[in-house]
C-alpha cells in the first residue's frame, strides 16, 4: 500500500513555496509529482511600472543569492535594445562581482548540503569560508547582497586600487579552503556513501528536462553561457568548464566545487588585467526594440527578455530563473530512492531555502506520520546507521 507525502508548499528544503508530492511504498519513492505556481510576487508587472534605471533594482531582489545576475542579465537586455557597449573596466568589474557571487552561492549550498545529512562540521565550514566572500562584495560595491552595482551602460561605481590585494589573499585562502573541503568529501566513506549513485540523473534526462548549470554539468553535459555565448570579460580570462559524467549527488558536488575554485581564477586574473578607464557608457534613452539578456548564473542560465516602446519604461520584461527549469528533474531523480534521501536529492538541484516549514506525510487512515523535521531526521539517521556498519 503507497503512502502520500506532500512537501511544501512551504518546507525548509525549498527556495519558495512549490508543491511537491511523493508516492512512496515503504522506503522507496515510486513517483513524485510537482506543482509550482504557489507564489507570484508580480515582478513582471512591476517592472512595467517603473523606469529601465528602478528595474535594475527591482530584479536583483529576485533572488538575494543571484542579484548580480538577475541585474547584470536586465542591464544586458538593455544594451541588447540600445546597441550600447560597455567601457572595458565596467567588464572586468562586472565579471569580479558575478564570480564573487558565484562563490557566495555555491559555497552557501555546500554548508546546507552538510546540514541535510547531518555533517555539522561541513555546515560550520562552509559557512565560515563563505564570509571572507561577502566581506570582499562589501568593499567593492558596498553590500553583501543586493549590490546595487549594475546599470545600463556599466556600472554604478568605481573601486580605488588598494582594495585588490587583499581580495587577491582572500581568493587564495578560499581556494586552500575549498581543496580542503574536496578532500573532506572525496575520502569520507560515509558522505560517499550519501552521495555516490545516489539521485542519479541520466545525461538523457537531463537533455530532455532541460536542465542547466551545475545540475546539467553534473550529468555530463557540457555547457556553459560564460564560454559558449561569452559575456564580460569571460573570453580574455584562463578557465575551464567543469564537468562530471555520473549523474548523482556527488557529481553535482564535484562540480560545485571545482567551479569555485576555478572562479577564484577567474577573479585573480581580472583583477591582475583590470583596464584603466571609465566604467560606464552614458545612456540617455532606450529606444524602441526588444532584446535580450543571458548570462550563467550560479545555478545555470538566467534569461531576460525586454521590450521596449520608446518610452523611459518597458512594455514587457520577461524573466526566467534557472531553478524554473532544474525543479522538474526532481522526478526521475528520486524515483526508486529512499525517503531519506528524499531531501537531499532535491537539495542538490540547489533551490533556495524557505525559512518557513508546512509540511506533513498523511498515510491512508488519514492519520499524520511524518513533518519536515522528521524526514531531516531520517536522513541524519542513515548517514549515522552507514558511520557504524562500513
């Protein structure tokens, strides 16, 4: 006999409130079924309502961990319309503050990740290596989210020269950090056990669902908008797309790390190339047009599509975050799972957390069996059930 258990619409797993069904038969997911939908904060209309400049705003608050790439992704459209070029500094600049929050964000999963099957040390690093991070988005723009840096034609501010070496130091350690935490996980029997071949997403699968970012790269497929359809100063720099073939949770993993460390790259030799110069294009108007706007963000590519009537406001802006397209891989990843990896398998697509739980498994009696914390709680048990049985 199956039993239903709903996840969400509100669940600490989960970025914002999204509905998520699992048929299970004892331990094992038979299917699961997702409903989205749940929210609608109207930001597509509130941009209509406001000034190309006030847009640029508003979009970075689509996401506190990706607002550097929902507002540089706008700023792109913008210039996509308006056939603006951006002075070369503004590039380099542009491109330090995206891959600083590619590493904010990639290293933010990495402590949840921790959380979920129950490695509190992992937790405690992650988050603790993170902060050198923020406090390097700090002294460049001002802010540890929401930077308030973008805008069309450059960017919002210059930086004095002295503040680059010690984020140069910073990259480093964070990179020694970061071997650090891929030994950790590459050599702990347990956290293998967790991850390897568990949550596995075909490279089939992942063509067919669509998926992007490191989710996409985890199953083998390679690509990347910062190489394929470069952007900033993504094609001036030495780095490399990283790929993994496996499909399962550990893959992702890899994958999320390894790119950290080639972000800290990234940002050492923009800052080492940084041009003199201006840092931003004047732009008096944005005619009329549409265009388009797309960049890698941590979670994969974000998508901005805008039209432009001639006025100082758009008649349409279209946005698409990648987790819109990573959520739906959920299902023929957890088919055939257990319950306790029910959580993790949906943590790795890396949605963002919901600091409010609503959650309940109701068996056929009606009765209510299982909340949230309790299937967090499964899930610490088997990683403490493999600790004593390996």
């Amino acid at each position: 006999m199956s039993t239903t258990i709903p996840i969400g619409p509100f669940h600490p797993v989960l970025e914002e409130p999204e509905y998520i069904t699992l048929q299970v038969e004892g331990e094992t997911v038979v299917s699961a079924d997702i409903e989205l939908g749940r929210i609608h904060r109207g930001m597509e209309l509130l941009a209509e309502e406001k000034t190309f400049d006030q847009d640029v705003f508003l979009v970075e608050r689509i996401c506190g961990i990706c607002s550097a790439s929902h507002s540089w992704t706008a700023t792109l459209a913008m210039e996509d319309i308006a056939g603006i070029t951006v002075p070369d500094r503004a590039r380099y600049l542009r491109t330090i503050v995206h891959e600083l929050e590619r590493l904010h964000s990639h290293m933010l999963w990495v402590g949840l990740a921790g959380h979920i099957i129950g490695y509190w040390t992992v937790f405690m690093w992650g988050w603790k290596y993170r902060e050198p991070v923020l406090d390097a988005l700090e002294a460049i723009t001002g802010n540890r989210n929401n930077y308030a840096w973008y805008c069309p034609g450059g960017v919002r501010r210059d930086v004095p020269d002295d503040i680059w070496p010690p984020i140069v130091k910073a990259m480093d350690e964070f990179a020694e950090k970061t071997n650090l935490l891929i030994d950790v996980i590459l050599n702990d029997p347990v956290i293998l056990c967790r991850l390897k071949g568990v949550g596995i997403l075909s490279k089939e699968d992942a063509i067919a669902y669509g998926v992007l970012g490191p989710t996409a790269r985890g199953s083998g497929v390679d690509i990347d908008v910062r190489r394929d359809e470069s952007y900033g100063a993504y094609d001036e720099v030495d780095w490399k797309v990283i790929v993994q073939p496996d499909g399962d949770c550990l893959a992702v993993g890899v994958v999320r790390l390894l790119e950290m460390i080639e972000a800290t790259k990234i940002i050492k030799q923009c800052i080492k190339k940084l041009p003199k110069g201006e840092i931003r294009n004047e732009v008096r108007e944005i005619p009329r047009g549409e265009g388009i706007g797309h960049i890698e963000a941590p979670r994969g590519e974000c998508f901005h599509f805008i039209r432009s009537n001639g006025t100082n406001m758009p008649e349409r802006h279209k946005m698409r975050a990648p987790t819109f397209l990573n959520i739906p891989s959920y299902r023929p990843r957890v088919k055939g799972e257990t319950i306790s990896d029910a959580t993790l398998i949906f943590a790795v697509i890396d949605p963002c957390y919901s600091c409010t739980e609503r959650m309940a498994a109701i068996d056929s009696d009606g009765s209510r069996v299982a909340n949230g914390h309790d299937l967090i709680k499964l899930s610490h048990q088997r990683t403490e059930w493999l600790r004593k049985n390996l």
